[in-house]
C-alpha cells in the first residue's frame, strides 16, 4: 500500500518538476546564446505548433538569441494566421529578450487583420515593459481598435510600461469610458501603475511637468467619478493617494527654488532691482511732476537706440523705452496736465493770435481766427496719418504742397509756422528739421479723424475707399487707436454730417472690439 502510494507521487512529481524547470528557464532574463544554425531554429518554430512542446521549444529559441528573434519577426509575414499567431505568441514568452522585434511588433502585427494577432502582439509588447517604450505611440493608436479584446490587451500593455508610456495619457483616460468592462478594469489598472510612477519620481519633476500630471490625473479621476460604482475602490483610492503626493510636490521648497534660480540666473536679481527702481522713480514723478515725464520722453526720442548685449547688434531699443519712461508718457495724468497748458480762455486766446500774426511776415491775411487753425491742423494732422494710419513725421515741403490747396502755398506756410512756434502742436525733426511730426500722437489721431470724417461725410463709396486701405495696411495696435478715433467722430458728428450707418461697425470690427451705442460717446 505505501509503495503503490510512493510510486503515484514520483509519478505526480516528475511532471511537476519538468515544468517548474521549463518555467525557470523562461524566467531568466539573459541566456547565453548558443551557436544555433538556420535549420535547428526553423525546426523550432515549426513545432511552435504542438502544444505538448511548446514550453520546451520556447527555450530552445530563447537560447538561440537574437538569431531566433529575427526568424520569429520574420513569420509575421506568414499568410497563414496559424504561424503568424504562434511567432507572436513565441515572442510573447521571450519577454525583453525579445526587444529587437518591437518594430515589428508595433508596425506589422499590431496593424494584422487578424484580432488574436493584433492582441498577442499587444502581450508581446506589454511582456517587455519599458524595453518596449519606443511602440507606446503604435499601442496608442491601437486603443481604438474595433475587437474589445485587442484593445483590453493594449491597456494592459500600457498599463505594464509605466510611467515611460505617458504620452499615452491623455487616450488611455477616454478608455476609462469604454462599454467594455475588461477594457475598463484594465484601464484604471494601467492608471494606477502610470501614477505610482509619477508618484516616485515627483521630486525630480520640473514645474511644467508635474502642473501637466497633475492636469491629465484630475481629468482621469472625473471620468471615474461619473461612474465610480464600475471601478474597484482600492484602485480609485490609489489614484487620488498619488494625485494628494504630486499635488504636495508642487511648492515644497519655494526659498530653495529661488535661490537655485538666482544662482542659475545671475542677472535676474539685477534685473528686478533695475525695473523695480526705475518703476518707482517714474510713478513718483507721474504723481507729482507728469509733465515733466513728457518732456522727458521727448527728449530721448531725438537720440538713436541702443543694440541690445548678447544679440550681435539685431535687437535695438529706443532710450525711452529702456529706461521705461515710455510706458508712462500715455497715462491719462500726463495726458490731463498736457491738455491743461494747452486749453486758453477765449479772450487769451484771441491774444495769441494777435500776437502770432503781428510776428509773421507781412500779409494780405485777416486775423487768423481760431476756426481757421483749426482748419489746418486737422490738414495737416491728416498728412501725417494717411499713409499707415499711425502719426508719423511728414517732410515739410510735401506738407506745403498738400495743404497749400485749401489757400496757397504762402497762407498754409503762415499757419505751419503758427502751429509749430507759437502753439507747440508741432514740431520738427531729422537732422536738418525738414520733417514735421505732432507732438502728441493722440492729438493727431483725434485732429485726422474729425478731418476724415468732415471729408467722407455722408458719401458711401468714400467711405468703402477707406476701408478697403485699412484692409491693405498690417494690423497693429497704433492703427487700431486711430479707428477706434475715427469711430468715435463718426457717432458724435451723427447729427451733423449723417455718417453711413454701416460705418462704425465696421470701424469697430476692424479695431477688434464690440461697437458702442451713440449715447456712449459724448459729443467732441
């Protein structure tokens, strides 16, 4: 009796044994290949097919190398889906020694029209984990394959890399919605293998990196909210576990990061105690002096810019703008105290006039009266816009020409000069002062458009002209100003000149905001 029960358990040994041998075969990671010839690896990979051998013959091919990984590729081109399934399956079980075969894998059997080959080449990939980083975009697109089981398995394979197969990330959360359950499962699987690896390495991530994991995991974990009852509860506790680690990672040493940032940047301090005192210097002086800053700005305009260091002389700034005091000289306090030296009583008015007249030249002219230099000054500001629609300088004989229409060439000389010397709303420029510009670029802009708007009046075909040259022109924010101008005139003059209703939507289209209600705008 105890020899018949001996004997039945050598027999249940032997077979047990055999396997476990077989099993720690495939289990080793590298195997000394050995010196197979053509004819013994194709020998193997045809009793691939006898089920009885399989494990046997998988470690011979292992144990023959590269060589064997190359053959088995080469099956996947096989018609016949018998062999192409068992190469896969074969390359499945080497694991990473099989790593020369993920082109193949990723290119050929994964796009195979059969889903069994299309699913064990999914297995072969995830068998291999991170060896395999390089199929994850092939794997991604396979996600949407039509066969639930395929696609199951290309979770799995996903899940199985890691944290290596984030780009992955963003179609593996639409999985977590698949009708699939398996599908499903092995998606927040894949997930919590993805986290845990982003978890691990949260303190060597850069700022960019871990805001983008931490984005992509709190959109996983809404998708799993809606429908939280189909998700195992350990698995969604995993995944908020890490997403409270990353989120914990964000500033956990803001003082040893900006001083690892100055140090890196050794300019930057500089560079913020420069703008910091500039700014405060010249907010000062807005408060108490505004003037004084728009004199100052006109001042430095006159000189060349300067190239900036480091960009071999291709970057040059104006003065004014690296000493930060054009970003002031348009603020409404200096605009209100500009305005405020140029605004006279009539009475005074008609005094400088007086006296403006009496230093000219002699002349036929009358008085010059305050409508008529106003006349020329929206000309003359008109010049100076037309061409790009922005202020710009004018050379001062073209000028002349120009406005010498409206009552000659000596007339409109004796007004130039009046608003140049006696009004300052001009001033000239170049090196031999033979240009003409504006002082103030907003005064142009408003002078111009009462004059565009006074010239183009109620004729619908003028109006279309100028907006066809406002298409022509680059778009920039100076051009837009002045539109916005021209909109303006154009609601307030209304009554007067009876403006084409279609013309200040369009003004206000081209300027990029939304138009405005004529109750909005207060007469000019």
């Amino acid at each position: 009796m105890k020899k018949s029960r001996k004997l039945q358990l050598i027999i249940l040994w032997l077979p047990i044994s055999s396997f476990c041998f077989c099993f720690n075969l495939l289990s080793i990671d590298i195997v000394r290949a050995e010196a197979c010839s053509d004819r013994e690896i194709n020998s193997y990979i045809t009793k691939l097919g006898n089920t009885n051998e399989w494990i046997f013959t998988v470690a011979a091919l292992k144990k023959c190398g590269d060589r064997a990984v190359k053959a088995l590729s080469q099956e996947l081109q096989q018609k016949d889906e018998s062999i192409r399934i068992n190469a896969v399956a074969a390359l499945g079980s080497l694991g990473a020694a099989a790593h020369s075969a993920i082109p193949a894998l990723s290119v050929t059997a994964l796009a195979d029209k059969s889903p069994v080959v299309r699913s064990s080449a999914a297995y072969a990939l995830g068998s291999m984990g991170v060896a395999a980083e390089s199929a994850v975009p092939a794997l991604t697109v396979a996600l949407q394959d039509e066969d639930r089981s395929v696609r199951a398995m290309v979770v799995s394979a996903i899940g199985s890399m890691g944290a290596a197969a984030e780009s992955a990330v963003p179609a593996l959360s639409q999985t977590l919605s698949d009708p699939d359950r398996t599908v499903r499962s092995n998606a927040i699987y894949a997930w919590a293998k993805i986290a845990t690896g982003w978890q691990q390495k949260a303190a060597t991530l850069s700022h960019l990196q871990l805001e983008r994991d931490i984005r992509e995991l709190e959109t996983a974990l809404k998708i799993i909210e809606t429908s939280q009852e189909l998700f195992p509860e350990a698995e969604v506790a995993l995944l908020r576990q890490s997403l409270q680690i990353l989120k914990s990672q964000r500033y956990p040493n803001w003082s040893e990061n900006v001083l690892k940032l100055l140090s890196q940047y050794r300019w930057l301090p500089i560079g913020i105690v420069y703008i910091a005192t500039l700014t405060s210097f010249w907010s000062l002086l807005l408060w108490q002096r505004p003037l004084w800053i728009l004199g100052i700005n006109n001042a430095l305009q006159r000189y060349s810019s300067i190239a900036l260091p480091g960009f071999s002389g291709r970057i040059k700034l104006p003065i004014n703008w690296l000493v930060l005091v054009s970003f002031f000289h348009y603020h409404p306090r200096v605009l209100n105290a500009w305005f405020a030296t140029q605004t006279l009583d009539p009475q005074t008015q008609q005094q400088a006039l007086a006296q403006s007249n009496a230093a000219s030249k002699p002349t036929d002219l009358p008085l010059l009266e305050a409508d008529s230099v106003q006349k020329y000054a929206k000309a003359i500001a008109w010049e100076c816009i037309k061409q790009t629609f922005q202020p710009a300088a004018v050379k001062r004989e073209q000028l002349l020409s120009e406005i010498g229409a409206i009552a000659g060439y000596d007339t409109a000389k004796i007004y130039l000069e009046h608003l140049e010397q006696n009004l300052g709303l001009l001033q000239a420029i170049g090196k031999a002062q033979d240009k003409v510009r504006f002082t103030h670029d907003l005064l142009a802009e408003y002078l111009a458009s009462q004059y565009l708007v006074e010239l183009c009046c109620d004729n619908e075909n003028n109006w279309r002209k100028f907006l066809a040259r406002v298409d022509t022109v680059p778009d920039c924010v100076a051009m837009k100003r002045f539109l916005l101008s021209v909109r303006d005139c154009c609601m307030a003059l209304q009554a007067t000149v009876k403006v084409p209703s279609f013309v200040t939507e369009e003004l206000s289209q081209r300027a990029g905001i939304a138009q405005k209600s004529p109750s909005q705008i207060q007469a000019v």
